[in-house]
C-alpha cells in the first residue's frame, strides 16, 4: 500500500494525515498522541474513526496539525484520517458518514467589529 494524504481542518487549525500500513502506531508532531494529547477524550476523537471501521491496528498514521487549540486540532485530525479511510476504500464513506465523522464543521470565530469592543458587545449607549 502507498501512502495516503488527507487534509483536516477545524476553526483555525489544520491538519495533514498521512496513512500507510502499520501496526497502528499514531504520531502527532514528531510525538506520540497520547503525549500530544493528554486527555481521554481528545484520544477516543483520533481513534474514532478507526474503530468504527474496526481498522484500528493495520495503519501508521502520520499528522502534521498546527493552528488554534487542542480541541481543534484533534477535532482536524479526526477529519483528516476519516477522509483518509474513504480514500483507501470507498465502502467505509457510509458508515463514516452516518456518523458525522465527514462533515466539516463550519463555525469559525466572528471577527471584531470597528467601533465595538468584541464581535457582537457593543460601547454603553447614552440616551442624553
């Protein structure tokens, strides 16, 4: 098998996955995930995927991720190795998409306003 590339992004963050056979070794930066990650739940997202097409411990997963938060980013590399998976057999799209694990999620950071103090929170308004 060849090397797979896919690309994930969530909010500000971007991430590039590179799939190719393994023993089900994942590195994140240069890192383990379970380093990169230290909390249970930002791991269950990586594996997600992989369990639910019971793959697992056949692939190398390979990430490049920089940009925004942790909760971002394992969030981008989760769609990144979803997208992945499809590439690799187009039979694993259905049960990935039924599962909302290809869908990208599209709500970013709304952007200040000139004349506001944030996005939405406006100066105090004085009537006299």
């Amino acid at each position: 098998m060849d090397k797979i590339h896919a690309i994930g992004r969530r909010k500000h963050s971007v991430a590039r996955v590179y799939l190719k056979s393994g023993k089900g070794k994942i590195q994140i930066n240069n890192k383990d995930y379970k380093d990169y990650f230290p909390t249970i739940l930002l791991q269950y997202k990586l594996e997600q995927s992989q369990n639910l097409i019971g793959k697992s411990k056949d692939f190398d997963i390979w990430v490049n991720v920089f940009g925004g938060g942790l909760t971002g980013q394992a969030e981008a590399i989760r769609l990144g190795i979803a997208r992945a998976l499809v590439k690799l057999d187009e039979q694993n799209k259905t049960h990935l998409r039924k599962n909302g694990l290809l869908t990208r999620d599209p709500r970013m950071v709304e952007r200040k306003k000139p004349g506001q103090r944030k996005a939405r929170k406006k100066t105090q308004f004085s009537k006299r």
